[in-house]
C-alpha cells in the first residue's frame, strides 16, 4: 500500500506543481475577460472614422443682367438706345441718339462703346 501511497502523493504534487506553472490563463481566453497583456498586439484594430462630407453649398448667385446695366448707364448719360450688342471681346456697341444741346459743341454722337474696364468711347 505504501508504494501507490506514494505514487498518489507524488502525482498530487505533479498536478499541485502544473497548476502553478500552468495557473495563467491564456491570454484572450474567455477565463481572463478576454483582457491581454500589455505586451500583446490586440490585433485588428477598427478602421479610422471617415471625414464627414463636404456640406453641399449653393450655387453662385446669378451674374446681373449686363445688358440692362449698360442700357440704364448709357440712359442714365441722356442717350435714347435704339441698339444694344455685347462685342467678343465684352466691350458693348450701342447705337444711341440725343437731343441736341448748345453744351455739346462736338455735335450729337451716333455709336457709343463700353469697354469691360467702364472707359466709354463716343463715335460722332
């Protein structure tokens, strides 16, 4: 009987001595929380957040009628447009009539151009 007390002995201190060696868990098991240690990669991390997206702005508001400006700019100088054309380099052509005045020595002009710059040129 002594000998397989002594075996029983002897594989309890085996087991006493793995428990030791063997107590930690392995590391993301469901014993520890599924914690790792600090050492450890904690493997897949979640993508970066993705840049909300631009706001959506509104369209530019509407250029102003230059044909209507340049018309109400050459009344407002006391012409009386019979035509109006916008030139391909921006510049507008205006055939333009007016009254007669002993202040205008040069006479009355016939056609009257509007340069993109404002500059205005008076052909007789």
């Amino acid at each position: 009987m002594r000998p397989t007390l002594l075996t029983l002995v002897f594989v309890m201190a085996l087991v006493a001595a793995a428990d030791t060696a063997f107590g930690q868990l392995v590391p993301g098991s469901i014993g520890n929380g599924g914690r790792m240690p600090d050492t450890m990669s904690p493997g897949a991390l979640q993508p970066p957040p993705v840049a909300p997206p631009a706001p959506v702005m509104a369209p530019p508001a509407p250029q102003p009628n230059t044909y209507s400006l340049q018309r109400d700019r050459l009344e407002n100088q006391g012409y009386k447009v019979q035509r109006l054309e916008q030139e391909n380099d921006g510049s507008w052509r205006a055939r333009v009539s007016r009254d007669a005045v002993p202040t205008r020595p040069q006479g009355v002009p016939k056609k009257v151009t509007i340069h993109p710059n404002g500059q205005v040129i008076e052909e007789y």
